[in-house]
C-alpha cells in the first residue's frame, strides 16, 4: 500500500500542531501528531479531524458515545488524541503515523462496548472513532443495504422504514448501537428465531487491513471475510462499511408484554417458558426480562418477569397459537398491539407509539453505569433453580439489575456452530444476560454491586453450558479471562476467554489472524493474537 505522501512541507502547519499538542506531551506523542497533520496537509481539515486534550470540544466528542458511563470517570484513561476521519484516507494516515511512533488506537463506532476497550486503554493510545463514517443506502429492488460502521442500528431501521414496510435487518435490539462492534460480533436481535444473526446477511464489506490496504470481500479473501463476521472487532482491520441482505417481514406484526410477579406464580410459568419458546414457530419470538419492582404490598418488592414478544403476523393468528401453545400466559387481545417493523424495534427500545424519528436519537436510551454478563442454557432449569436465582433479585444490591433471556431454536437451529465465528447456534434453549447498574454517586461503592453480579454468575453456573462455560462476545466480559495490556499473550492464554466466546472457531480465528496481521498491530484485551510473538 501506498501511503498518501506530501510532497511540501507546509511550516504553517508544523507550528499549528505544536502548539496545540502542548509542549509536555511525549516525544513519540508529538512526533506522531506531526506526522499525522502532515498527511491530512490542510488546516482546515485538521481542526475537524483532530481533538487533542487542549481542544475545548475534546470532552464532548469524548462523551459522546460512551454508553457504560463507568468508563467515563477522571480515573479513566484518556487518549491523547481522538481521530474523526472524513475520508478513507485519513484512516491509512493514523494507521501509518500510529505504526511509525508505536501509538495504541481504539476503534469505536457506537461507542457500546461493555467494557469500554473502544475508548479506554492502559498503554498510551489515540481514538479513531468513525463517527462521520454513518451513509446507509438502502436499494430496495436488490433487498440490499451498505451501511458504513459509524452508523447506528437506529439510523440503519430507519433508512430501511423510510422505504418500505416489508423489509427489515435482523440485528439488535437498542437502536444507539454501533454497527461496527455490533458486526463485528455477531449481532442479535428480536428477528433471531426466524433469521439469526445480524452477522449471517452480510454479504460483502470494506476493510482497512494493518498496512492500509482497502480490501473487499474478494480481495480479502473469504478467510478473513469469515473472521470479521463474528470474530470480534479491533482484531482484523477497521471495517468501514458493510453489505448487507435486508429479510421479509410482514407489513403488519404484532407485539405483547405479560407481566407476571412472585405473587402471580411466575417461578412455574417461567419453567414451562424454558420448554416452549425455543420450539414455537420461527415466527413468534417470546424473551424474558427480570427486574426488581414495587409490589402491590406498601412498602414491599417483587420480582417481576416480563414476557415480551413479537410476532410476524396479525394478532388474530397470534391469540389461538399463544393460547394453544403457552397457555399458562394467559394472554389476552388487549396485551396486544399491531404495527410496523420498524415500530416493533421502539416498542422493545421501551419507546412505543413515539414517532419513527426517535430512532436517528444517539441518545433515546439513558447512559448508565453498568457490568454484565452472559451465559447459555442448554436444560431447563429446574423450578429450585428458578426460585434462587429471582430470589437473589430481592437483595439490596440489585435495585439496577436485569436479566433477559432470549429464546433460541428456529434459524439458530439450522446455521452450523463453524458457519461463521459466533458458535453459539443449535442445543440452545436461550441465552441468559445479566446485568447490574448503580447511581453515578455511588460509584465508590461499584465493588458491592459488581460481587453482586459476580455471585449472581457463581449461582447460574449449575445451570449453565459448560467446558466451556459459553458468553456472547458482544457482551464483553474482562472477568472471563484477557490479553497482557503489553507484551505477547500466548495461545494458551488466549484460548482461556477464547473457547468461551468462539468454542473450536477460535483456532481458525488465530490462523486468521496469524496470515493477515502477524505483527498484532490491531489488538486490545480481548483480541484474538497471533500464533508466535511478532
Ligand atoms: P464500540 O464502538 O464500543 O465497539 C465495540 C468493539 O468493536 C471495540 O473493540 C471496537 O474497537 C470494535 N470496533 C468498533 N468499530 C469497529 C470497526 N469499524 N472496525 C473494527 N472494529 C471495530 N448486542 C446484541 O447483539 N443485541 C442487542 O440487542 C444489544 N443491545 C445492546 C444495548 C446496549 C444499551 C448496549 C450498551 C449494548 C448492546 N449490545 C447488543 C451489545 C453490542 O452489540 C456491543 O456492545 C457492540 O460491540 C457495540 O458496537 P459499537 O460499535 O456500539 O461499540
């Protein structure tokens, strides 16, 4: 790859630079943000290019996309810089300038990451985040869309909702994630039953490779077009933009939620959930969530368990199929209510009948402060089990916690566990999360919160896959095992979170890995490394 090359040396910039990068920062610092503005070769587009810590709006494009506000504190390390490409080319300079003075990047598109690695590093670093990289060109004729990673899925429902009513993308369910992580990693969402991962319609991408070569899904190869379909984002190269098949959906589908509390015999309905939800038509998609609640007693809590679901169909099908096949629900018309895909995605976003344009809203769903986990479930817990898990619920600890449980079966059925990375498909019942959160003034007190989660984990381990104990890559987890921040992991090291997120497609990920980016130029504490030390 051919690097842009400058052929003046415009002095004017030189100076510019300087004295905005401030005259304590390190050598290679500095000598890295020289090299950088020389690329870009244009003050004005450096100004909308880069934030360094001295720049009044470093904070706000900082804070912009940081979801788990638990990696926004002053403790928090800091990049040195924030990169906000305009153009391609702007990429291949921070690679080339960040590979010449030995500078970490994080690449972050919305910002979601669970543990913060798109943003957060403990070696010195500089964020590249993709953040004007946002296009979707939806072409309805083909059922096809390419989406550019900055893009969130919001923006992605709502290029599609503004064309038609009977096309839809099977990604996440929260409409400010990212599309590049969210890719990256396999990508779920309420269309899982009847179509599967976000990660099973890509059908072609663009790629920035570690010597800054543009790749598509022919020249890349289809090893690496594999690799970056599930196996995890920062690892391979920066995916700019993304190919995608759109999937049927009816005009009209219909959704409900049920409520039901530890007054309202829930323990035995949930049981019975467990045997039914993963076996009911493609069509009907039925999750769980769990939360903490007031009961009807003053004074008291519950433990309510919400059943919420979405069927692709009208709700005059849906009443006879969910009383002959669930009928412990007791689901009644009036839980019911018909509209739009597109609609569907607000409603399990908790932001029903609002206008389609909240989905373009970066910021509809509350920044909190969180640590979550996850699991798969293979056997149905037994009513025992239930019972300690929704009591553990009561505790003071978790006034902020959740957990959801997303029914498997149908299209996960049929896609083989080697297909793509994301090994997690057929003998799933469900996927477990769970997740605690607490009030930003009790931060000195997180530890209390996360033994809280860590026991909750200890608790389902019984319950649970085992050797490996299964966890969703998108739900990034630190506790299940990580990278040196510095220096060579092996891997065997490596393998310790590596099986847990990609069970036997962890090899072929590391020979991935080990042809295209031996020297681990892409890496952070949960990227897949290469087989020898570079
Ligand atoms: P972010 O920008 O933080 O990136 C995540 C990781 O990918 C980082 O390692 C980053 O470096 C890397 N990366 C980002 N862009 C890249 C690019 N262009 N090229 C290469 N690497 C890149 N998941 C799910 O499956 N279904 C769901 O319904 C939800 N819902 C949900 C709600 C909320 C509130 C949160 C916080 C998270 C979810 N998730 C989810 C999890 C989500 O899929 C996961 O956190 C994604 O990685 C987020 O992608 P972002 O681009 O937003 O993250």
């Amino acid at each position: 790859m051919k690097f842009l090359q400058y052929s003046v040396l415009p002095f004017l910039l030189v100076v510019v630079i300087l004295s905005l990068s401030g005259a304590t920062l390190a050598h290679s610092h500095g000598d890295f943000l020289l090299c950088l503005s020389l690329h870009l070769a244009n003050s004005s587009t450096i100004s909308k290019v880069i934030y360094m810590r001295n720049n009044p709006s470093y904070s706000s494009v900082l804070n912009a996309s940081i979801q788990n506000t638990r990696f926004s504190t002053p403790a928090t390390p800091k990049p040195l810089a924030i990169i906000t490409p305009l153009k391609t080319s702007h990429i291949q300079s921070t690679i080339y300038c960040s590979k010449k003075h030995g500078l970490q990047r994080r690449i972050r598109s919305g910002g979601h990451d669970f543990e913060g690695l798109s943003y957060v590093s403990e070696v010195p670093f500089v964020i590249l985040d993709l953040l004007n990289f946002r296009a979707v060109k939806v072409d309805t004729k083909n059922k096809v869309a390419w989406v550019q990673s900055g893009a969130t899925l919001g923006e992605l429902y709502y290029g599609i909702a503004a064309k038609t009513k009977t096309l839809a993308f099977p990604a996440g369910i929260c409409p400010t994630v990212g599309i590049g992580g969210h890719f990256s990693g396999g990508g779920y969402g309420i269309l899982i039953r009847k179509y599967g991962l976000a990660a099973d319609h890509i059908i072609d991408a663009q790629l920035i490779d570690a010597n800054g070569r543009i790749l598509n899904r022919k020249s890349m190869g289809e090893d690496l077009f594999w690799a970056i379909r599930g196996g995890g984002g920062n690892t391979f190269g920066i995916v700019l933009a993304w190919k995608i098949k759109l999937v049927p959906v009816p005009a009209v589908v219909t959704v409900f939620t049920v409520n039901k509390n530890l007054e309202q015999n829930v323990t035995k309905i949930l049981h019975r959930w467990q045997y039914i939800a993963h076996k009911l038509p493609d069509d009907l998609y039925v999750d769980v969530g769990i939360t903490k609640v007031s009961s009807s007693q003053a004074g008291k809590k519950t433990v309510q368990v919400a059943f919420i679901a979405l069927f692709l169909g009208g709700v005059d099908e849906l009443i006879p199929l969910v009383q002959e096949r669930f009928p412990e629900l007791g689901l009644a018309k009036e839980n019911c209510s018909e509209m739009s895909w597109a609609e569907s995605v607000l409603y399990f976003g908790r932001a029903p009948r609002k206008s389609l344009d909240i989905l373009l809203d970066k910021n509809v769903i509350p920044r909190t402060i969180f640590k979550a986990k996850s699991d798969y479930v293979k056997e149905p817990i037994p009513e025992s089990g239930i019972e300690g898990f929704l009591s553990m619920f009561l505790e003071k600890e978790a006034d902020f916690a959740a957990m959801l449980m997303v029914p498997f079966g149908g299209k996960m059925e049929e896609i083989p566990e080697n297909e793509l990375p994301y090994p997690h498909r057929a003998g799933n019942l469900f996927q477990a999360s769970y997740i605690v959160g607490w009030r930003k003034e009790e931060n000195a007190e997180s530890g209390k919160y996360i033994s809280w989660i860590r026991r909750f984990y200890s608790y389902m381990a019984t319950y649970v896959s085992k050797s490996p104990r299964e966890a969703y890559f998108n739900y990034r987890d630190l506790d299940i095992g990580s990278n040196n921040i510095s220096g060579y992991t092996s891997y065997q090291q490596a393998s310790i979170w590596g099986f847990k997120y990609f069970k036997n497609n962890f090899k072929r990920l590391v020979q991935v890995k080990t042809t295209v980016d031996p020297m681990n130029f892409f890496r952070n504490e949960q990227s897949i490394p290469p087989l020898s030390s570079p």
